[in-house]
C-alpha cells in the first residue's frame, strides 16, 4: 500500500463520515433546536465537507497530479500557492513507513460493507469500491 491509497481510503472514510452526518441531519429537520444548534451542525456539515476536498487534493498530490490542474479543480488562481499549502501534508504522508501505512488503512473492509449497505440504484455497481484500491497498484 501507498501513501497515495492511504490518502484515497482516508478520503472514503471522511465521505463516510459526511454521508452519515447529512443523514442524521435530515433527521432532525422537523426537531426543535435552536439556532444556534442548527448553524453549529451546518457548519460541522461544511468543514467536513473542506477536509474531503483537503483529503482529495492530498491524494492527488501524492499520486503526481500536475498542480496546476489541481489548481484548476480548486478555482484558485495561484499554482505556488496551492502547491505551497499542501506541500507539508504531502511530505508528511510520503514520509510514512510501510508499516504506518498499511496500519492505518486496516479496516477498509467495513467501508466496503458500508457502501454495501447504503448503495442505491445510481450508485456504481461495485463490490469492493475501496478495496478495489489494493489492486490498483
């Protein structure tokens, strides 16, 4: 396993993460909280949402993606800058040992099962969506 496939699965827990938090929002639509709860929560919502892109940018940055086409993607204007930005994350994660990688990407099974579970028709029809990943490389 890479850094880069680590970044990737790391992104699939955080959409995890995100999916579920929007569910529970639905849930609480017709509940009485207060504004303050409400704006706390969609703003939770919204940074989880930045650390998924983050996350997407990390992984494209390990797997050599041309900064200025991650530029593009992100609407910025300044490729230096970006690049500048992401460049510690991207040293940090390179620097990671085989070990450290392949411990911090167990349990890629229960994100399978989990997109398993909740996949509806439109979804892609996959069985292992991200331990698809392993055999990638």
């Amino acid at each position: 396993m890479t850094p880069e496939i680590l970044a990737r699965i790391t992104a699939a827990r955080a959409a995890r993460d995100l999916s579920d938090l929007a569910r529970q929002e639905v849930g609480t639509t017709a509940g009485s909280t207060s504004v303050t709860e409400r704006i706390e929560r969609a703003r939770r919502l919204r940074q989880m949402a930045n650390e998924y892109v983050d996350l997407i940018v990390l992984a494209e940055g390990l797997a050599g993606a041309d900064w200025a086409e991650i530029t593009r993607a992100l609407s910025r204007g300044d490729v230096a800058t970006v690049e500048e930005e992401y460049a510690e994350a991207v040293g940090e994660w390179s620097a990671l040992t085989e070990a450290e990688v392949v411990e911090a990407g167990a349990g890629i099974e229960a994100l399978d099962a989990w997109y398993a579970h909740h996949r509806e028709d439109h979804d892609p029809d996959l069985d292992k969506p991200v331990a698809d990943l392993l055999n990638r490389h």
